[in-house]
C-alpha cells in the first residue's frame, strides 16, 4: 500500500486508531495524542504534530500485546503510555516522505484488560475485519463470543475520543499555520 501513496511531501498525515493503554491512569476510551513514538528497541520519532498539553508516548511491537502482565513488562521496561503495532513504522514512512505527521490512539483495553490471544489475526493489514478468522477463534474458544460487544463497545468509545483529539490537533495546527 505505501507504494501507491501519493500524498506529497509537506502534506499533514495523521495516523489515528486503536492501542491498548500500558499506564494506569489511561482508562478504556481516553485519547492520547503521541509526543513521541517508540519500538521495544528504544527507536524514537517524535512527531511533528503534538497537542501543548502532556499527550504520551506509544510503543510499537511486533506481536500482540494482550496480557496485564505483557503491558506491565512493557510499561517497565519502556516507560510508554499505549501499544500498537504500526506507529514507529508509519513515523519512519512519514519522515522519509517529509510528510508533517501526527498519531492518535484511542484507548481500546487498558492496562488491566486482556484480550484473545489471537484477536491480532482478525484485521488484515489493510484494517478490514476478517469475519472468518473471529468464527474460528470462537470456534476454539467459545468464551470469546462474551468478550465480543465488549471490545466493540470499548474499541467505539475510543474511537469517538479520537475523533475529538483529531479535531483538536487539527485546529491547532490550522491555528499555527
């Protein structure tokens, strides 16, 4: 996909979406507008487009971060605020493209939250829902399908506060322009 990106150089890109809170005081549906992004390396990018209020840092990993415990390690051993698993790639892409970026995450599970273990599966890499890999996870644990409206419930709270910080950071930047 980053091939046919077309957007050109200078041009505001902001990544918004979904991660799983690590700090305790990021409760389930709270936004967080990045200062700084990371890898479990310690790799940072800080974004070009940040709130004047303390936003927070988001650590990138290459697998799921799905337990209280694994956001616990993380946490301690990062310091960073959220999870996901694409804004240090999406930084490193928008700075070789000079693009002004940005990230906002939406709080889907906080630090005391699980999720299925293999619900990392059920999006492809373009963020479409794959129906079918969800109906074998229930199909191997039918205790999932419990879980199911209320990650949904969770993941729209966050995105709703996303919407909101979206509107925000815009506004600032439209205001410093």
């Amino acid at each position: 996909m980053a091939g046919r990106c077309r957007i050109p150089e200078g041009h505001v890109v902001i990544l918004a979406g979904i991660a799983g809170g690590l700090n305790p005081e990021l409760e389930t549906g709270h936004s967080l507008v990045a200062d700084a992004v990371i890898d479990e390396a310690g790799l940072q990018r800080v974004p070009p487009l940040r709130l004047d209020e303390r936003g927070g840092v988001i650590c990138t990993c290459d697998s799921l971060c799905s337990t209280p415990e694994a956001k616990a390690r993380l946490r301690d051993g990062t310091g960073a605020d959220a999870v996901d698993m694409e804004s240090i790639y999406f930084a490193k892409l928008a700075e070789e493209r000079g693009w002004k970026w940005g990230v906002i995450r939406g709080i889907s599970d906080d630090c005391s939250s699980s999720l299925p273990s293999n619900c990392g599966t059920w999006m492809d890499a373009g963020g479409r829902t794959r129906p079918w890999r969800i109906i074998q996870s229930i199909l191997a644990d039918p205790k999932i399908s419990v879980q199911l409206p209320g990650l949904q419930r969770s993941a729209t709270r966050a995105m709703q506060a996303v919407g909101a910080s979206l509107v925000q950071l815009l506004a600032s930047e439209h205001a410093s322009a």
